[in-house]
C-alpha cells in the first residue's frame, strides 16, 4: 500500500539533476533562503500542513558482522558503546508500538542489526508481533531488517508488514568508502523485492559520510528511480569507535539545501528528516519543514537519545503544522499531546551488557 501521492498538482514537475547540481550549493543567503521558500511551496502543494511521526524501536541490537563505517552496532568496531541483545519477544516490540503511538507516531518501525533477518526463530516472534501491533494500534507497520529476500519479505507481509525500509546509505560512487561487506547492488536488490511484493517501501540515506555536494544528488537521482513511497534523510551523527568518529558533521546550510533539493527532485515521496538533526541542525532543526520535509522521528533513535515527543510535537505545531494522524483517526492513541510519563519497557540484555535506549526519551 502506498501513502504517497503519486500524482502531481498542476505546474508541479521534478527538477532535472543538472538543476539540482547547482541548486545543491546554494548554502549562503539570499539563494539558500530562495531554494528553500521554492521546495516549500511544493511540499504545502502536494503534502499539505500535516507532518508524519516515525517512531523504531531497535528490536535486535549489536553482534553484526558488517562493516558499515556510521554504524556503532558492527562487531568489527571496539569501543561504540552499543548495546548488544538478541531478539526482543513480540509482547515488548507490541509494547514499543503503542508507546510510539502514544507520542503521535504514524508509523512504526522494527529494526533489527545484522545482515539480514533469516533465523526462524527471529521470523516467528516478528511475526507474531506484526500480529500483535495490528491488533492493539492503528499505526502502519514496517521494519528494517537488512537484506532481505523475497520469500521471507512475503511470510512478513503475510503476517500483516505494510512497510519495508531499507536505506541505500550514499551515492553509488561513494558506497565503496562506506561499506565493503556487501555492494551497491545488493541494497537495489533487497528494495526492488520489496516493491514487487507491493510493500509501501522507505528508502534513503545517510549525508555527511564525506560524500561531495554532487553525490548526494547522484543518491536522490538513484532514489527517484528507485521510486519510494517515503525517502528518510539522516545526517551523520559521528558514533565514538566508528571509522567516522572524527568527521565532522555538515552544517546546517548544508543540510537545510539537501532537503530542498530531495524534495524537489522527488516532490510526490514523503520526506523524512530523521536521525542527526539534532547534531547537525541545532537550533536551526525547526527549518527542515520549511526546507520540504514532511516528516521526522519521535523518540529515540537506535543508539543515540532523540528529542522529547513534547518538544517535537512543539516544534511541528509551532510552524503551523499538524502531526499527520493513522489511517484510523478515531482510533489513534494520540489526541493532542505526547504522553506524560516515560516508556520503560526494556528488558536487560544478556547479563553484563548495555541496556538498551527506552522507545521514548
């Protein structure tokens, strides 16, 4: 199913990627400021004033064997500070669900670390906790579970996955710096078989890996022909152990031009400005809106604290925005305001490890 709308208002059309070459240097007023009022003008067009909330919860952590240089959860790396466990029972990934749900999530999102999802006994319990968020919420269920395949994408969806994400990362041309434990094109791959099972597919990336301006559109370009229903944004938050700990992060100049750009290049996806924001954007993470986004993280992210629901829930409604409510309105947990109190519902890891982060802050 998709939530995207994939047909366009009059006098809407993708800009070309030789426009958006030189559209993606434009980080210095008057032009970013420019650049910025044109991408929101379509975002207002074609989404509205709603803006979704994606919530995760980080269902099966650390131990993996890839090599992927942003990520603090890869067994090559000493010294991240990630937790490790292994997979959560579906009573607690239902839990999580309601607790996003509770702080304005629409979506929901299971990830899990590795190269992919394949053990049964780990397909059976995300399974049975498919099962579980559909009958006890009303947000739309995805997951993120690395390469995956087609036949254990179709017993998923089955069990009632309405969404698959999967991130391309960076540009083909910069993959190489990123990851050397699996190519390019295993990532096309596991999306294109998300698409043709029918899943609504979420694919982006990650900016600041040290790519170029130019290859952050060479990402988008891939992305729109990829065709996503949704397109995440993150920015590099340097994780401590990484091969990219000591990068430093892009402006937010930088930033705030790559979502224009992203949302002119690709005006019908949803937009999503995610992990990072806070790092990269500051003071300034209240702009992504009017930069093209519609939409963003509640909650934690998957070894890094995020931002109170309240005070995302603030910055949303403070530009004029609304959260975007589920497909079922009327029976949407959230009415108005982020829940009070915290979401504990993490268990232990293995006797000496980390705890894991709570859904919420």
């Amino acid at each position: 199913m998709s939530t995207a709308p994939r047909s366009l208002p009059p006098g809407i059309e993708p800009i070309s990627s030789d426009e958006a070459r030189r559209l993606i240097r434009c980080t210095t007023e008057p032009e970013l400021a420019v650049l910025m009022g044109r991408a929101r003008a379509v975002r207002q067009a074609v989404h509205g004033n709603q803006v979704s909330l994606c919530g995760i919860t980080n269902a099966r952590s650390g131990d993996c064997a890839e090599d992927c240089a942003f990520c603090s959860q890869s067994a090559r790396f000493e010294g991240t500070g990630a937790p490790v466990y292994a997979m959560r029972e579906p009573r607690e990934i239902a839990d999580h669900a309601r607790a996003a749900e509770a702080a304005g999530a629409r979506e929901f999102s299971v990830v899990t670390s590795g190269t992919r999802l394949a053990r049964e006994a780990d397909l059976r319990r995300l399974e049975e906790a498919l099962r579980l968020v559909a009958e006890e919420s009303t947000v739309m269920r995805c997951a993120s579970l690395g390469l995956m395949r087609k036949p254990e994408l179709a017993r998923l969806k089955a069990a009632g996955l309405q969404s698959f994400h999967h991130n391309l990362e960076s540009a083909r041309s910069h993959f190489g710096n990123v990851c050397s434990t699996h190519t390019f094109d295993e990532q096309l791959e596991t999306v294109r078989a998300a698409k043709e099972l029918g899943l609504n597919l979420c694919c982006g990336g990650i900016l600041g890996m040290g790519e170029t301006p130019e290859q952050r559109v060479e990402l988008a370009e891939t992305l729109r022909e990829v065709d996503p229903d949704c397109v995440p944004l993150n920015f590099l938050d340097p994780r401590p152990g990484t091969p990219l700990a000591g990068l430093h992060a892009i402006t937010a100049e930088e930033c705030l031009a790559a979502i224009a750009v992203f949302r002119l290049m690709m005006p019908a996806a949803h937009l999503f400005a995610m992990g990072g924001r806070e790092v990269n954007l500051g003071d300034r993470q209240h702009l992504v809106f009017a930069a093209g986004a519609d939409g963003t993280m509640v909650g934690n992210y998957l070894t890094s604290a995020g931002t109170a629901p309240s005070e995302v829930v603030a910055m949303i409604r403070a530009q004029g925005l609304e959260p975007r409510p589920t497909a079922e309105p009327e029976r949407w947990a959230f009415h108005g305001e982020a829940p009070a109190g915290e979401a504990r519902w993490n268990r232990s890891a293995a006797a000496g490890d980390r705890r894991a982060l709570p859904v919420l802050p």
